[in-house]
C-alpha cells in the first residue's frame, strides 16, 4: 500500500514575515520617539538596551555624557577658584583687622574705636565725640591723624569696596543748617570719606558715603551713654561676596584698575 503525500499549505505564510515586518516597524518608531525627546536617562538607558542585544557587553560613551563631564569639571574648577580667593581674602581681612587693631591700642583708642568682623566685611567704628564737635560736620585736627592711620591700613586691601556710614543718635536736631539726623550723617561721612580720599590715597571709585541718621542704632537710644555709643561713622571694607549690592563704576566697562606698586 502506498504512502499518501501530504502537501503543507503555505498560503497564508507571509503573514508571519508582515507580522515580523509590523514589529520591527513599532520598534524602529519607539525608538525615534524615544530619541526625539532629549533626555539623557532614556538616552543612556537606550544605549546600553542596543550594547546589550548587539553583544558588546560595555556602555558606549554619548555626548551628553562627554559634555556633562565636562561641565561637571569646568564648575568644579570655579567651585576651588572661588573658594582659594575667599581663603586669600579672609586671610588679608584678618590681617587688616590685626593692624588696625594695633594701631588703636597703640594710641589707646579702645574708647573710641571699635573693629568687629561682620558677615558683610570688617567694621572699623569711630564715636562721633573724637572726630566731630556737637552738631558739626568739621573734623577735630587731631582726629584726622586717626583717619589716616586707618585709611593707609585698609588702602592695604585694593579691590575691595569700602562703604562710610554715619550715625546719629534719636535726639532731635535743632540746627538750622541740619533739617534732620540724615543731613547731619550723610554729612558726616562724606567728610570722612573727602580725608581718606583726598589725603588718604584712597581711590574714588571704590568708596562711597552714606548716612542713616538714627535708624540703625548699635544699641537702644534708652540711656546717654547708648547714645554716644550710637553717634558713629563706620568704615567698612566690604566682603567681596557682598560687592554686588554696590552699583558699579562707569569705569567697570572700561579699563580696569592696578593695584598701586610699592
């Protein structure tokens, strides 16, 4: 008896290839939906699916990653330059705090002058009563030797801003030539500010004067001696991190200062 041939049908086997083809098709669109958003964890997660399925067994490097590396370092540069130049500053200020601090102990002006160190920079604090008369804005002669010596101390520091501030304190002003405490310590400071310039050596462009009558009182204005202690000028020598509340210089867009050679 003879075998009876069974003949396979094979007509509708290229549905298997056009299933095949449908597949790859979603995949190949997947991908370049996957790559039209640029996202660097789905981009490196599709790299290493490709490593993987390709055999290569190793993340390829992509360059997102290469420039993120990059700016990684490049921040990480600023990062210790900016941290190397606040340790050389803190250094000059402590050094600058230490001089003046000598010279005052020297004269035996720890009476009236006081040096503290804030978060915006040192504070070099004169009472009024060394450096003014009663109401006056002129400066006692002997106090402008005082001015001085602090003013060839902090000249030390070059690039820093310094800011003179006068006080008063919450009595009335009665004279005629002060409307109010604001005239009288703007006055005041801008004195201050006219010797370290024009005798002091100090450049114009990085100091300013400024007064806030009795407004920023050291202490409550309740006793006499708290208000002597509230009638001050304060030459401040402001922390670098702290020189963008200053307005610039026109003189910032062009060329820049030197420091003064020895």
């Amino acid at each position: 008896m003879s075998k009876v041939k069974v003949e396979k049908d094979t007509s509708e086997r290229w549905l298997l290839t056009y299933a095949d083809l449908m597949n790859l098709l979603l995949i190949f669109f997947i991908i370049l939906y996957a790559m039209s958003n640029i996202d660097k964890d789905k981009y490196s997660k599709l790299a290493e699916s490709f490593s993987e399925v390709m055999g290569m067994g190793k993340k390829p490097e992509s360059v997102l990653e290469l420039e993120t590396e990059k700016n990684a370092l490049i921040e990480m540069e600023a990062v210790q330059k900016a941290k190397k130049a606040a340790e050389q500053e803190n250094k000059r200020m402590g050094e600058i705090e230490n001089k003046v601090k000598d010279l005052v102990k020297q004269y035996n002006l720890s009476s009236y002058v006081t040096v503290t160190k804030e978060e915006r920079g040192l504070v070099i604090s004169i009472t009024d009563n060394i450096l003014f008369e009663s109401g006056s804005v002129r400066l006692n002669e002997g106090s402008k030797g005082i001015v001085l010596g602090i003013g060839k101390v902090i000249n030390e520091i070059y690039d820093n801003q310094i800011s003179i501030e006068g006080h008063t304190d919450s009595d009335y002003m009665k004279s005629g030539e002060f409307p109010s405490n604001w005239e009288l310590s703007a006055e005041r400071a801008t004195t201050v500010l006219r010797l370290l310039v024009d005798s002091g050596g100090i450049d114009p462009e990085r100091i300013f004067a400024v007064g806030y009558g009795q407004y920023r009182p050291k202490v409550p204005n309740t006793t006499q001696e708290n208000k002597a202690k509230n009638r001050r000028v304060n030459i401040v020598i402001i922390n670098s991190s702290y020189q963008g509340s200053v307005p610039p210089s026109i003189s910032d867009t062009g060329p820049k200062l030197k420091a003064p050679s020895d």
